[in-house]
C-alpha cells in the first residue's frame, strides 16, 4: 500500500490548486480576460466580476461540498459506493423544484426563488421520512437506512413523472433543464446562500473525527469504544443533508462529484477524517470548478449544464473503479 | 486461587433480553469476581453473543439491570462504560483501511477530548503497550487487512487492550484460526488472565479453550443457565451430552479438559 503524503503538505498543495482556480478559472472561457483588464471599468471587467467569479465560487463551494457529503456518507453507511443522493436527497429535492414550477412558477421568498426553497424542503423532507423509517425499527441498522433511501427515490421518481404529465411543454422543459444540474445563472446571493450550510456540515465532520474513524472498524467496535453510533449517525445525517439540500436547491442536482472525489482523494491523503474533509472540501471543489470551465468553454458558445458533464465522466469512472476493484482483490 | 471479593465487578440481576418477539437471553443472574476468567459455552443460539453484547453494554436489557461494581450500567455514559469494559467481538468488517497502529490507538477514544487534534503521549504510550502485550510490535505499520487472520486477531485484541479496561470480553476468540494461532491466541490470554490479572468473560465453542481459561464455565441452553460452575464439573460428559445432544467421550486432563465428540 501506498504511504498517503504528509497532511500539511497534501492539505497546503490542495489549497494552492484552490486559490489558482479561483482566480484563474473566470478569466478563461468563450471570451478571454486578461489579468490587466479585471480592475478597469468595461465588458471584461463586468464579465469577470458579475457573471463569471460568483459561478466559479459556486462550483468551488458546490464540488465542496459534494465530495465532503459523499465523504460522509460513505463512512457513515461503510459502503464505498455511497454518495450524497443515495438518501433520496436529490429525488425530494427534485420533486420539490418540479411541484413548484408546475404550480408557483414565478414566485419566491427571503430572495431565492420558490424552486429553490421547494427543493431545499424536498432533500429535507426526503432525508427525514428515510430516518423515520429506519428509526421506527429500534437499532437502526445500515441495510435499513440504504433501502429506505432507495425506496423513497424509486417514490419520488414515480411522483416527478406524474406531475410532468400534468404540465405544459415549457414547464416540462424548465424541470428537465433543472434535473440536469448545472451553475449558469447563479450571483453572489446564491454563493452566500451556500456557504454557510457548507461550513456547518464540514464542521460535524471535523467535530466528529474520531468517531467517524472507529466507524471506519465497524459499528459494534465503534460502539464498544464508546461511540454513541445512532446519535453519532444522526448528527452527521442531518448535517449533511443541509448541506446538500441547501445545494441543490440552487444548483439542481449534480451527480458522480462525491463519489469519485472522496475516492481521489483517500489515496493521496489516508483516512483520518481531520485530514479528508477539509481535503475533499478544497479538491472536491477545484474539481468542479474546473469541470464546470470545461462545460462552458468545450461547446462554446453552448452552456453545457455541468451536471451532465459530471456525469458522463462518473459513470465510466464508477464502472473503472469497479473493475480495479475486483482486480486487487 | 480464585479470590471472592464481596462485590463483583459485573453483575447482572434478572437480565432478560429481547430481540423482535423472541426472548434470546435470560432471566439470567450472573456474577464476575475481580481476577475471574468467565467462559460461556453452548450450542449455535443459545444466546452467548447477546450476553456477551449485554455484558459490554452494547445491548439494553429488556428487563433486569446490569451492574460494575454495583452502579447500573444505565448511569454510566458510553465512553465511561468503554473505559471500564473492552469487547472483542466476532464478526468484525473485512475491509478496514487501517494500520495496525492506528486501530489499536482507536481504542484510546473513550480517553480523547472531544475536540482534541492528536492523542496524547499517554495515548501513544498504551498503544505501545497494547502491541508489546500481544507482541505484535513488528506488525505494527501494516495495512490490517493484509494481515492473516490470526494476526488480525492479535491486532484486535491489542486494540481492546489499549481501552486499559479492567474487564476484557471477547466472542469465540479462536474461531476461524488455524491450530498455531489457536495456541497463540489462548497462550496470551492466559498470559493477560494470570500476569495482568485481567477479569476475562470469553465465549466460545472450544471446550478445551475454556477449560484450560476459565476459572468458572457457564453453560447456556436457549438463553438460561444450564450449568455455572468449575471447568471439572460442567465439562464433563453428563452434562455436555444433554447441553448439545450428542454422546461426549469426555476426558478431562488437569489444567485443561480434553474433549473429543465421540465418534
């Protein structure tokens, strides 16, 4: 096995891929922006500040915070394969954006749109009746939470084909389009909408750092060093369910991000929870930054939604990842 | 050479447990003397792993209590029951992507602050410990799951040893190992039983095992005890014959009882 790379070291070369894609991603795409032009008044300056840092700094926060959810949730649930939509999460989030451009098209609050809040209620309400079902069963076991998740996506999937039947050509098209994921029109307001939700869930992590590393031996060890599992499992659940539901309900859902990242990235830096959190926080996120660079600039002039990028990258990366597997084995 | 101090270490009072509809333990009255080695012998399902889960506070009692040294295990916090009690159990995950070391030094968690960044010196210090007592100190910077089985039982052992627990459990020990780790694996604990004097409650199907560990033998059957006493009398070939219904040849050989089904 290979020896993962001193912490500080992997942790301070992560942070320098970081800061370089923040500020070099918004100077590349269909139009160029030179260094100089970014300080003086004009185009490349509007072009630089208002359209393209804020969905740079999405994607850096959204990439983050997928991959630290995926983190989490493959350690919580010991399965490899886990990622942050295994819950349900992304399926009541997508049925709470469909329901509200069907029937609230248009209307908002607290400055967010209505899809937004919608779907940030769907990812809650979702992870919710999953915990509620597995926790009606007195000792939650892992199975339980995994097929609750299962059953409530295969749910709402039924659900989201039941209300596009209901709805015009023009909404059907406007909730494919938000199924797809992606970051094209985003400001400033969404990036402060998500930074807090991102921080808070790294937090748990970070607090529970021990306890998600006895997890990594097993529940009965874990609980037998004295790890309240179930409270342990609630804690870091809720958590990153705000985390990835206040995501998604701005940047719809975008998938395979935290699954392959907290994969990546366990190689380079090891297990201990203190180091990949925060490392899945600043890789995850230059990876979605640079991918979203690659979805606008590859078709340019075309946008493509970044989800869809992400996605025709994962699933060959999730079927490689397989097959290595089976190998080594 | 078995002292009897007035108050036992674990105690467990009227336990009962329940899984779903079925009761798997009790009722059931126990006692461990400090120093004691406890082994639980009976048939596939008569409830050794649910007591030993129960003994470790891993699972509630459904009715009755369970005591060390007389507080109920109910007012005692997880951490402060892991710091007391370590539990080694059977079924443990095939993949976990730790060293040796680092295994070991999670069992140092009921000691961590819950904010603490690294162990402490104390911490390490156990951890050395725990590897020389088992004397896997070489192993110590593998990968566990490149380990052999009898190896990874070794490392499981230390890491339970690193809790510094005055009681160690551990659920069939030896099973799965082939004959050398067997030996291994019974000539340390006897070691922890007689030169650390560890209080020890072991389940396991080996009667040897347990004749040659245990101070006192209980014999479960469908949850109850079918028999409580010294290795001599209950692994004799009376009562093991109506515990597993099956004629035992029994011969039993000072310190350790030799059994053998009988063919």
């Amino acid at each position: 096995m290979r020896r993962p790379l001193d912490p500080r070291l992997a942790l301070g070369l992560l942070g320098l891929l970081w800061l370089a894609v923040a500020f070099g991603a918004p100077l590349l795409g269909s139009q160029k922006v030179a260094l100089g032009e970014v300080f003086r008044d004009g185009t490349a300056a509007t072009i630089f500040w208002q359209l393209r840092l804020p969905r740079v700094l999405l994607a850096l926060l959204a990439g983050g915070a997928l991959s630290t959810a995926g983190l989490g949730f493959q350690t919580l649930f010991r399965n490899p394969l886990a990622e942050p939509y295994t819950l349900g999460v992304a399926g009541g989030a997508a049925l709470g954006a469909v329901l509200a451009v069907r029937f609230a098209e248009g209307a908002g609050a607290w400055g967010l749109p209505l899809v937004a809040l919608a779907s940030f209620a769907g990812a809650l309400g979702a992870t919710a009746l999953v915990a509620g079902v597995a926790i009606r069963r007195k000792e939650t076991e892992t199975a339980t939470l995994l097929l609750a998740g299962i059953g409530v996506s295969l749910s709402t999937s039924a659900l989201i084909l039941f209300v596009q039947y209901l709805a015009n050509a023009t909404q059907t098209f406007q909730m494919v389009r938000w199924m797809m994921g992606g970051l094209a029109v985003v400001g400033y307001r969404e990036v402060l909408w998500v930074l807090p939700w991102t921080l808070f869930g790294l937090a748990v992590l970070l607090a529970g750092r021990w306890e998600l590393n006895l997890l990594l031996a097993g529940e009965e060890i874990a609980a037998s060093r004295g790890v309240d599992v179930p409270r342990l499992r609630f804690r870091v659940l809720l958590a990153v369910s705000l985390m990835i539901g206040a995501l998604v309900a701005v940047a719809g859902p975008i998938g395979f991000v935290g699954l392959m990242v907290p994969h990546a990235l366990r190689r380079l830096v090891g297990h201990d929870h203190l180091v990949l959190a925060p490392a899945c926080l600043l890789g995850g996120g230059a990876f979605l930054a640079l991918a979203d660079l690659a979805a606008r600039t590859v078709m340019a002039p075309a946008d493509l939604p970044v989800g869809v990028l992400t996605a025709l990258l994962g699933g060959p990366v999730f079927l490689l990842l397989l097959v290595l597997r089976r190998r080594r084995a | 050479m078995t002292e009897r101090p007035a108050e036992p270490v674990l105690a467990a009072r009227g336990l009962v447990r329940d899984e779903g509809r079925r009761t798997v333990l009790g009722p059931l009255d126990l006692e461990i003397a400090e120093r004691e080695c406890l082994a639980v012998v009976g048939p596939n399902g008569a409830g050794k792993t649910t007591l030993l889960r129960c003994l470790s506070g891993l699972r509630a009692a459904t009715r009755g209590a369970l005591f060390h040294r007389g507080r109920p295990y109910s007012a005692l916090s997880r951490r402060e029951l892991a710091r007391r009690i370590a539990y080694v159990p059977q079924v443990r995950p095939a993949e976990v992507p730790l060293t040796v070391r680092e295994v070991v030094l999670l069992g140092r968690f009921p000691y961590l602050a819950r904010l603490q960044l690294a162990p402490s010196a104390l911490d390490h210090r156990a951890v050395e410990n725990a590897l020389a007592a088992v004397g896997i100190e070489a192993l110590a910077e593998r990968p566990l799951d490149e380990l052999s089985g009898g190896e990874r039982q070794m490392a499981w052992i230390a890491a339970a040893l690193a809790q510094e627990s005055e009681v160690l459990i551990l659920d069939e020990p030896t099973t799965h190992l082939d004959p050398r780790h067997q030996r291994d694996v019974a000539g340390l604990l006897l070691r922890l039983h007689r030169e650390s004097g560890a209080t020890i409650v072991l389940a396991t199907h080996d009667l040897e095992l347990a004749g040659l560990l245990g101070n006192r033998v209980l014999a479960l059957s469908a949850g109850r005890a079918f028999a409580l006493g010294a290795p001599g009398e209950v692994l004799a070939a009376g009562p093991l014959a109506v515990l597993f219904d099956a004629p035992f040849d029994a011969e039993i050989s000072a310190p350790a009882a030799r059994l053998r089904l009988a063919p």
